[in-house]
C-alpha cells in the first residue's frame, strides 16, 4: 500500500518508518527543505532506540522517501497521515493552524475517483476530524466530497520504546463511521496485531477523546502518587514501600507509580491542559486534571525545596552537578522537562550548573538560553560540585562508582529526584542523601 505522512517530528518519522518496514511504500512530507535533504541523505534527525537501523534499512531499499511538496508525496497514496504539531494556546487549547492549513492545501489537490483515506494522527481536541472534513470541503468544493474519509488514529508510543509499541501495539484505535474507510485501516494494521492484540473501532469523538483519557489518567497516576510520597515523609511512611503494596493490585498496577520530580515532555502536560480546556469549553469543571496540573507543578518545588532547606536558602556561589536533562531516559526530548525548571531556580538563585546527560544536551544547547556548562562524561560533571542532583533515571546512572563521585565532589551530598539509589547502601556510605518520599540520610 501507497502511504503518504504529512510532517516529520517524533510521531511521523516513527510511523512512517514503522509502516515502511511492514512493506508500504511511504512518502513523508514536510515544509522543512534542510529536515528532509537530511532524511533524504540517510541522517536521523530524532534519537529513539531501534528506530535508526530500521530507518536505514527502508531508505536503502526504496520504501521509504521524503520530499517537500504534498502534491509529490500525496500522489498514489491510499491513506495520508496528518502527523503535524498541535502546541497549546495561550488559553491551553490545542492549535491546530498547522493541521487545518495541510487540510486546506489538500482539499485543492484531491481528484475526482482517487479515493484517499485522511488520517488524524496527531493528538487533537474532540471535533477535530469534523473540522478537517470541513477544512477540506471549503477549498476543494462538493467535487471532492465523495473521494475521501476523515479518521481518527491517536497514537500511544512511549519515547524510548515507540518502535516497539508500534510494531507491536497493545491496542489500535481507529475512529470512522465510513466503511470503506475501516475496510482500508484494517488492511494496513492487520500485520501489526497479528498476535491478537485489538483493533479497537469507535466513532471519530470517541477515539479522539480516547487519546486524551488515557494520557490524562497516567498523569493522575503520576501526581497521585508524588502526593503520596510527600505525605510519607510526613508521617515517616517509605514510599517505595507503600508503592509495591499497592502496584500488586492488579486492579491498579504497578507502572506509573514511581514519585518523583512530576511529568513532563511532549504529551502529558500538553494533554492533561488540552482536556482541561476542553471540559471547561463544554461547562465542565474537570477537577481531578486540574488538581493533576497543580500537583505537577508542586512537584518540582516540593524537590528545590528541599536543596533551599540544606543550603538554608542561600544557593548564591554554589556549584551543582545535575545528571540528566531529558524528561525521561532513553530520549533527546527536553520539553517540559523538569530538570531545566530545576536548573533555571537554581541559577536564579545564585548558583552555577554543570550537566551531564547521555543524549540531551545538544537540543539543551539549541533550544534554551540556560548557562549551563555541559561536561563530557557523568563524572566529569561532579569536579568541584558543592553536590549531585539527579533529573533523570538513565541506566549509567544506576551504579555508578560512588568512591568515584565521593573523590570528585566537595562534600558528600546527593540530591536524588528520581529515588535510584537504595536507602541502606547510601546509609552506609555516608553520604548526606535526600530522595522523594523516603527517609533522609544525614552524612555520618
């Protein structure tokens, strides 16, 4: 099958690689002439595990191309998949100028019995595909009415292990109420679900709101349980603790109950806001999302806190060492990460930043203005620090050498935002160690 992919971010370049490597023939599309010579020349311009060697082998072997005009890319292709940016507003709605533009130019380019199936598969508000429908019908005019269907195809791939989710889906959502269209949609997913996973069919509002539900409930789970952690260590309970007795519940579960520094990244904040938004468009006061928002943004002050308290609130001359940039491991993303919020008080307030982290600091470089100095190494960074304070839970990070960090450090002081080391170890290596939701460990 002929596919084309409108837009080459995280979830386009992944999805189009992805279909490429079940046999389509996949065309991705963006504005960005430098972006797509770089594509085009074999360079991979996000860092995901597993995705290069599968992009490498789908560009060497023709199936899978990019180009700048959607007139090129579209022509042939059965399905086209919108996989364009929707960035909050001001008002924390959605914007999707970007997706109704694309719209727009398709609807000019659709041709009388050349049948396509338009996908939405960026995260987008409830009522989106009507609006793209729409979009489409204004600049293509009742000529084009009946050669295409609008679908809702949200996406749930976790940075890190988005290869995997989507070769090998727990689940895919396809929301249509045309036939033709879930008979296509069928076809293309058929290979990925071949183990029995669902497909799972609903009208185009359901599967849209289906994106934003579950986004919205793990980030419940996460601030959930950042409350819980902060209330342990009000009552002298151990988090990690109450945590295993709670994840073997199978009616809860035992992912997303680690505490820590609050969510970040590309999704959750913007989904858990973007539901918000819409609940109060509908006259609904959503207010488990709203107490989700405000206990995420808790979080992270909650942790500076606790550096304040140390340093009795004069951070002024003090170097730190800070492990990890990205929001989570296993990626280069650094949006709403909240080790750069942890990072901007710290300089604020006086102190000087050394960072380390495997795979973020160039987007850390380009995309902020923190001065930051970047080290070569994770030890590297400890040279001289006052302390470590840990962001992100990268594997190198887990066992590291601790005379090591011992050496390179002023005094022996750990600041830990991702609860990674174990209490009696730290205990016994007379380290001063703070972590979220467990006993503090003062320095023998």
């Amino acid at each position: 099958m002929k596919i084309a992919v409108v837009g080459t971010g995280y979830v386009g370049l992944v999805s189009g690689t992805c279909f490429a490597e079940t046999g389509n023939h996949v065309t991705c599309v963006d504005i960005d002439k430098s972006k797509v010579e770089r594509l085009s020349s074999g360079e991979i311009t996000i860092y995901e595990p597993g995705l290069e060697k599968i992009f490498s082998r789908n560009l060497k072997e023709g199936r899978l191309q990019f180009t700048t005009s959607l007139k090129e890319g579209i022509e042939g292709a059965k399905i086209i998949f919108l996989a364009l940016p929707t960035p909050p507003g001001e008002d924390g709605s959605a914007d999707l100028k970007y997706i109704l533009g694309v719209a727009k130019d398709l609807g000019k380019l659709l041709q009388a019995g050349d049948y396509k199936v338009i996908v939405d598969k960026s995260t987008v508000p409830v009522g989106t595909a009507d609006k793209v429908r729409e979009a489409i019908l204004t600049s293509g005019g009742g000529d084009v009415a009946e050669v295409f269907d609008v679908v809702s195809n949200p996406e749930f791939l976790r940075e890190g292990a988005a290869v995997e989710d989507f070769m090998k889906p727990d689940r895919v959502v396809i929301g249509t109420t045309s036939e033709k269209a879930r008979k296509i949609m069928q076809q293309l997913y058929e290979p990925f679900v071949r183990q029995g996973n669902p497909i799972i069919f609903m009208d185009e509002k359901s599967a849209e709101l289906t994106k934003y539900a579950a986004n919205s409930f793990l980030a419940v789970k996460i601030s959930f349980m950042n409350e819980v952690a902060v209330l342990c260590e009000k009552l002298g309970a151990d988090v990690d603790m109450v945590r295993r007795g709670i994840g073997t519940d199978f009616r809860i579960g035992k992912h997303f109950l680690y505490p820590g520094l609050g969510y970040g990244g590309s999704c959750f904040p913007k989904d858990v806001q973007a539901l918000s938004k819409s609940s109060t468009d509908a006259s609904y006061d959503f207010k488990i999302l709203n107490a989700v928002m405000q206990v995420n943004k808790m979080q992270k002050q909650f942790f500076i806190s606790k550096i304040n308290q140390y340093y009795k609130s004069d951070l002024k001359g003090k170097k730190f060492a800070v492990w990890g940039l990205a929001f989570k491991p296993n990626t280069d993303d650094i949006r709403e990460a909240p080790a750069l919020e942890v990072i901007e008080k710290l300089l604020t307030s006086g102190a000087t930043v050394t960072a380390f982290d495997p795979e973020a600091m160039p987007n850390v470089k380009k995309e902020t203005k923190l001065d930051i100095v970047f080290a070569e190494s994770q030890y590297e960074a400890l040279e001289g620090a006052d302390a470590l304070i840990i962001c992100t839970e990268w594997n190198e990070f887990r066992t590291p050498d601790f005379d090591k960090i011992a050496s390179q450090l002023k005094a022996k002081v750990i600041f830990d935002g991702r609860n990674l080391y174990d209490i009696e170890i730290i205990n016994s290596l007379g380290f001063y160690y703070e972590s979220i939701g467990r006993k503090k460990i003062i320095a023998s």
